[in-house]
C-alpha cells in the first residue's frame, strides 16, 4: 500500500528526487530544463533513447550546475526528476551532449575519463516528499560515498569555481 501511494507521488509529480552527476565536458547553461520523449532503443533494446516515436513516453529533467573545471573536462550538476522514465539522466545527459562520468553504456568507451571509479558517477542525494498516510513532510538527505568524493576531490586543483547554488550544495555533500 505504501509502495503504490509512493508511485503515485512520482506519477503525480510532487515527490522531489535530486541527484549529484558528474558529467563529461563543460556545461554552458547554469541551470535548464531537458523535455523529450524516451523510448525503448530500436538497435539496441538494452537502452533508451530520446525519440519522437508515437510509443515514447514523456521526460523531463531540470538541471543546475554546482561547479565546473579547467579545461573543459567536467562539470558537476544537481538533477531533479520530474518524471520517473529508465535510465532517464544517462539518456538526458548523453542526449544534450554530456555523458554521466563513468556510464558504459550511454557514455564514453574512454575508461581514461572515469577518474579511477567503477560505476557511474550519479548520486541520489536529496528526497522530499509528503508521507502518503500522516502528511508529514518527509525530507532525506545523503552525502557523497567515498569513492564519488575522492573522484571530484581528485579535481579539486582544476575547479573554475562553484556557482552560487555550488555554495549552498557542495558544502552538504
């Protein structure tokens, strides 16, 4: 019963769902909104896609840029779902032109690019939400594991600077 009143928060759009993402290459915009449609790959039916295919279904993804380095390599964004599709943030990201750090199978093939990490560099680290049966308001926050703070920490000396939402962010991480 609670699984679906929290599937319904989702379906409603009210359940608040932020991620940290470190993505390849240097992200011009300090905040927008990705909307397309995401569908099943017709090659490759392990993946999604972004299409405009009667059968794809709706995605949207605001993003918010914390901090960007040197040379253009990385930029380290705060994601927020507004609807819950597979594989979303990898086929967002890679769609706008930045593949999440370390994603074999939306990004890069370059293992050089993954900052010695095994797995992607995407972090659910912020959920708010009203409880479906007591109305309170549910906020749950995480920092960064270990290996995820010794990958941006490993770019520390290349930071351009955060950008004012990077100051309130970063710290709690």
């Amino acid at each position: 019963e609670a699984q679906k009143a929290l599937q319904d928060l989702i379906r409603l759009r009210v359940l608040d769902r932020r991620y940290i993402v470190l993505v390849q290459g240097y992200v011009a915009h300090d905040s927008g909104t990705i909307e397309t449609g995401i569908a099943r790959s017709t090659r490759d039916r392990l993946k999604m896609t972004v299409s405009d295919a009667p059968g794809a279904r709706e995605a949207i993804t605001t993003f918010r840029t914390l901090e960007r380095f040197e040379a253009g390599n990385y930029t380290l964004v705060e994601l927020q779902l507004e609807t819950g599709r597979t594989h979303q943030i990898r086929v967002h990201m890679r769609h706008i032109g930045h593949p999440v750090v370390g994603d074999q199978l939306y990004g890069k093939k370059d293992t050089s690019l993954n900052l010695g990490l095994n797995r992607q560099f995407l972090h659910s680290w912020h959920v708010q939400f009203e409880h479906p049966f007591t109305g309170e308001n549910i906020v749950v926050a995480d920092t960064l594991p270990k290996d995820l703070q010794e990958a941006l920490l490993s770019q520390s000396t290349m930071s351009m600077g955060r950008t004012s939402v990077g100051d309130e962010i970063c710290p709690q991480l």
